[in-house]
C-alpha cells in the first residue's frame, strides 16, 4: 500500500503524535512507526508490541459476543430487551430490540452523550469509577435518562446501548462481560494480547493514556478501572489485523453473520463513515473501521477486504492521533479508488 512518507511525517510532528502506527498486508507489515512514551515520567519509549487502549473501538467486541449468543439461539437480534432487564433500567422502551441496540437505533437516552459538550478531562461519571468492574455495576449510571425517539426511528450513536447489550450478556451467560467477551470472541480470534486491564494496574507492556499532548497527567480517574461494553480494551497493532483476518475468516461468528454486519444501514457524514451492525463501515469502498476517542485514546484501525490490509494507529494521548489518521485515511481512500 502506498501512502505519502513527508504527509505521515508531518502528521505526527503536529500534535506530538504518542503511540503505533502499523501497515499490515496479509502476512507482511509493511510499516512500523513508533512514537512517544509508554511511560512518559519513567522516559519509557513505546515499542511495537504496546497494547495500548482503544476505547470505543472494543464495541465490535460486544456486539460479536452478542451475535454469537444470537447464533447459539440463546439471544435474537428481534428479542425485545425488558424481557432480560427486568424491572431495571425501566426508562428503555418495551420496543427496544437487541439489534436496535446494535444499529445504534433503540433511541435510548445516553449516560455518555457524544452531541454534549464534554472536555476529555472532564469526570463525567457519576458513581466512584473504582466500582465499575462489571456490566451490572453501571446500572446506576445506565438509569435515569429518558427515551430520546421512538426505537428504530433513526441512528443515533449510544455508548449506553452498548452498556445494556453487556448488561444482557452477563444476565444470559451468568459470567462477567469480560470473561464472555474472551470465550466468546477474544480466544476464537486468537487475540492472546487483547483484554480490559485495569487502569490502577497496569502491566508492563500497556501503554498510560494521557490527557494531553504534554505533560504527566493520566486518566485512571476519568474512565471505568475496566473498560466495558461500549469500550476500553486494551489490545496492540499485531492483535488488530489477527481480529480482521479472524472475524472475515468466519472464526469468531459465521460468515452469513459477518455479512449481516457488514451490511450498510446509515451514512454518518459527521464520522465521514457509514454504520452497519457492530461495524463502522468506509463511506463509499469495501473496507471496515474499528475507531475510538476518549481521555488519554485515540485510535483507528481500518481494513481493505479484498487486500486483507489492516491499517492501523493506536494513540495514547486524547487528541495526539487524529493528524496520523487524517493523513493516512487519504492514503486508504486513494488505494481504495485505484
């Protein structure tokens, strides 16, 4: 794949660009660039093999997780979800499906709303994040905010629709969100670097998350200890195009499943990118998009289908990686069109 050198250079010059940033076509990585700290006060250089955390990008993680319980037959995509739910949570509309949950369509009012205004170092959650180590544990935060439209009326993105989606997935497997995510997807996929670590703990190889281009400040305090159903796991560059190759392989749910995903259900201009089930999907080519922003992340992973080229920039800084994905998403465009 052919992308400008001096465009990538100055991309990461821009912001202080801190993190990895890998081309992988089928067996080969045909670039490798590693930048910033693992760990700034300690002057630790980031390396390769960083897992690095990837926010909302871990969503197609719960979905699959979903879909194969759906595919197992203890889920369907027209169940409606009170029927899991309870007497929990009871503002969701009794209409509300999994897969409006999926499509971002349920219409439910959002803990984490993306069109507020919030600054990555605002504390924007409202119980001690300390707690928040299962699904269940959020049903607190998940309560409270009133149906915004009618379900399936149109697509509105929703991190607590993902969050209900790993309520659902505790409540039909009996396991933590996290121990279903790694049976269900994490170890079909191979995905042995991939997992929600805990912020107050982090091992040696995981990269901090830091709030500015600059400076110390980190953002355990800002974001759940573990990372949940609408994201927060930590994974690296190689474990990345394993996920794509595995998931269109059809090792982690079959492939009449993965085309059901992969089919495109809305535009979203603002994201320049299409929706399908799970999936962001490029906006007029054959290639998928895992992409994630939050305190301390910045993060895209783009996959060319026919090439089985994975294209991907993992930040860990809030904002540090936006000019390296800008600049190689012309480079993608540009291949995609030739």
């Amino acid at each position: 794949m052919r992308f400008d050198r001096q465009a990538l250079d100055e991309a990461v010059a821009k912001r202080a660009f801190t993190g990895v940033v890998t081309i992988d076509e089928g067996e080969r990585r045909t670039l490798e660039r590693c930048e910033g700290f693992l760990h700034r006060a300690h002057g630790v250089p980031m390396i390769p093999e960083a897992r690095i955390a990837i926010a909302s990008g871990s969503k197609s993680f719960t979905a699959l997780a979903v879909l194969r319980l759906v595919e197992q037959g203890a889920l369907r995509l027209d169940q409606p979800v009170r029927a899991l739910l309870g007497d929990d949570l009871p503002l969701v509309d009794a209409a509300v499906t999994i897969e409006h949950l999926l499509t971002h369509t349920s219409g439910i009012g959002d803990y984490l709303d993306e069109e507020a205004e919030w600054e990555v170092s605002d504390f924007v959650l409202s119980v001690p994040v300390h707690r928040l180590t299962t699904a269940e544990a959020f049903l607190p935060v998940l309560d409270g905010h009133p149906q915004a439209f009618a379900p399936g009326e149109r697509f509105a993105y929703c991190n607590g629709g993902y969050m209900v989606l790993a309520v659902l997935l505790e409540r039909a497997t009996g396991e933590t969100y996290h121990q279903a995510v790694r049976r269900l997807v994490l170890e079909p996929a191979g995905l042995a670097s991939t997992g929600f670590l805990p912020l107050n703990a982090l091992p040696a190889d995981a990269a901090l998350g830091y709030l500015d281009d600059e400076g110390d400040l980190v953002n355990t305090l800002h974001l759940p200890v573990l990372g949940n159903g609408d994201g927060g796991a930590f994974t690296t560059a190689a474990d990345l195009h394993r996920f794509w190759l595995a998931l269109l392989d059809g090792r982690i749910v079959s492939r009449a499943t993965v085309d059901a995903m992969m089919r495109p259900r809305h535009d979203v201009p603002d994201e320049g990118l299409r929706s399908g089930m799970g999936l962001w999907l490029h906006a007029t080519h054959p290639a998928l998009v895992l992409e994630g922003y939050d305190a301390g992340a910045s993060f895209r992973s783009t996959h060319l289908i026919a090439a089985r080229t994975t294209v991907s920039v993992l930040g860990n800084s809030s904002e540090g990686a936006w000019p390296v994905i800008g600049a190689l998403a012309k480079a993608v465009d540009a291949e995609l069109r030739a």
